[in-house]
C-alpha cells in the first residue's frame, strides 16, 4: 500500500505539534537539550545536503558554523543596539559571502582532494578566530547578551530557556522544513542526478559547476544560521565552534542517524545530543563510548537509524501481509 501525498506534511505538522508541547511535560534543563538538538539538526541536514545528496565529503563544514556564531556573537557586542534580527541577517550574509568566496576555490577539485582541502580551510579559518583576539576574544572567547525580539509594536524577551526554545523551534523548523521541499524540488533533483551521474547532466545541457556552487553556497548559509542560534543558545562564543571537533560532530550526527534520507540526520542530531548529554553525567570518557558507537553503525548499520527504522518497518509490513495472505486462505477454506 503506498503512501498518502499528505503523509509528508501531516507527519511535519504532528512534528511541530509535539514540539510546541514538549515545554509543557519537560523540566527546564531538557527544553534547553530540545533547543540544541533543534539548531544542531539545521547543522546536520546541511551537511547531509552536502554528502548526501551531492556526495561531496566536507572536512571543513565548521568553518561556517563558527563563522555564523562568531559573527552574529561579534555583531551583538561590537554595534550598539543591534537588533536580533539584525545579528541574525549579518551572520546569514557573511556566510553565504564566505560559502560562495571558497565555493568558487574548494569546488574546482573532486574526491579526496576537495575533502583535504576543506580540511585546509577550516584550519585557516580557526587560527584567524583564535589569533585575532581583538575581535573574537581568542583562547578566551566571546560572550554575549541575548537581546529581546522586536516585532515592531511588540517586544517579546527571549532571556529564557522556554521562550528561547520556541523562537528556535519556529525559526529553524521553517527553515529545516524549507531544506526537505528543496530536496523534493527541480534543484534538489538535479543535484541527486549529478551525484549519480554527472556526464549524463552535462550531456544533457545542465551546468553541473554552477549548480554544485549554489548547493555549496546554500549549504554554507545554513550551517551559519545554525552558528548564529548556537551563539545566542549558550550566550557564548569560543573557538571550539569552529574547530575540527566540531565538523566530527556534524559528521557523526549525519551518519549516526542516514544520509540516505532527508531526516535520517535530524534523528541522528536527537540521538547524539541525548545519548553524549546522559553519558557526560555518567563518566568523562563519553567520547570513548561515541566512538565505539559509532564504529558499531558502520559495521552493522552502514545506513544509520533510517536503516534500523525502515527495516523494522519492512519486518513488520511483510508480517501484516503475511498474516492477511494467512486470513486470506482461511476465509477461502
């Protein structure tokens, strides 16, 4: 039996419904876990976008999530009066200019090249942040205050965890919403069909340079966005945000939860977050465990979570045919 049309939407629309409740049953300190697994699933599906669609593997992706959180962390203590909208627009654009700038460098080259040169990248773009601590505050970091959102007529303060989290939820969820249609449209199409077989797109007429430009460039912006929503989460700003860790973190996130599908990540961004949470209060050596973990889904679940969960799925649908092939036979005896 194939799926409803609708089954997409209802399936995001009970999302958000469970989302919006979740502050009601939850105590404070998970509301503010619920927001970081919120910013951190933007951080995964972009670099999804990247590897998954474009199967282009980035060792650099934390450069534009550092870049976002500092510039947004930079733009609230440096100008005066700032809006939040207006740190949240500066860290977009710088982004998608830095996206674009390495874009044009990073993109001439393919496979391991492109992956070691990223890593280059993002190692340029940590020693600026740590060196130039007049700005980003260096080793020390940076912090902030999180301003209240102005709506014109109205100022809501977002200084708490639980209206903090629906800012988050709202903003993000649009935009992570945004992503999945954009997979679903004649971009994101284009994009899978180069991945699979790029000569044929070129033979056909499509400009294959231009476009896994503007995916990288996309992606790049989004990553910012997470960045910026990281800053104004934690109210702080260091150069761990934008250091190779960092770029371990999204990958592990990625593959934990699938690249072979749009929200394989957004679990994989649930997963991590509440597992690496739990076991920090159990032991220091929770990294140790992570890694164990995820050496364990690559040699038995290669897919991540979107495997373990369509195969259950698939067990449990050949059951119920199985059972009514039974019914079937002894309605006809």
């Amino acid at each position: 039996m194939s799926a409803s049309p609708k089954t997409p939407y209802r399936v995001i629309a009970a999302l958000f419904l469970l989302g919006f409740l979740a502050p009601l049953a939850l105590p404070t300190y998970q509301v503010d876990m619920l927001t970081q697994v919120i910013l951190f699933s933007l951080f995964a599906v972009s670099y999804n976008l990247l590897l998954g669609y474009a199967g282009l593997l980035s060792f650099g992706h934390a450069m534009f999530f550092g870049t976002g959180a500092f510039a947004a962390a930079v733009a609230l203590a440096r100008i005066p009066g700032l809006s939040l909208w207006g740190a949240l627009g500066i860290s977009l654009l710088l982004t998608t200019l830095v996206g674009f700038a390495s874009g044009l460098l990073l993109l001439r080259h393919k496979g391991a090249y492109f992956a070691l040169l990223t890593l280059a990248f993002n190692s340029i773009f940590y020693a600026v942040a740590t060196k130039w601590d007049a700005v980003t505050g260096g080793d020390d970091g940076l912090g902030i205050t999180r301003p209240n959102l102005h709506f014109g007529v109205t100022t809501v303060n977002i200084s708490g965890f639980v209206s903090f989290y629906y800012f988050t939820l709202i903003v993000i969820g649009a935009v992570i919403v945004f992503c999945w249609y954009f997979t679903r449209s004649a971009m994101g199409q284009t994009v899978l069909l180069m991945r699979e077989n790029e000569e044929r797109m070129r033979f056909v007429g499509y400009n294959t340079n231009i476009a896994r430009l503007i995916l990288f460039t996309f992606t790049g912006a989004l990553a910012g966005l997470a960045g910026a929503f990281y800053a104004l989460q934690f109210q702080f700003v260091s150069t761990s945000a934008i250091s190779i860790g960092m770029t371990t973190t999204v990958l592990l996130m990625t593959f934990v939860g699938g690249t072979g599908t749009f929200w394989g990540p957004v679990a994989g961004a649930f997963f991590y977050i509440v597992v690496q949470s739990y076991l920090s209060d159990i032991t220091g050596h929770w990294p140790l465990f992570m890694g164990f973990l995820f050496v364990g889904m690559v040699l038995f679940a290669p897919g991540g979570l979107s495997q373990i969960v369509f195969g259950v799925r698939g067990l449990f649908l050949r059951n119920r045919t199985a059972g009514g092939d039974t019914t079937a036979e002894k309605a006809s005896l």
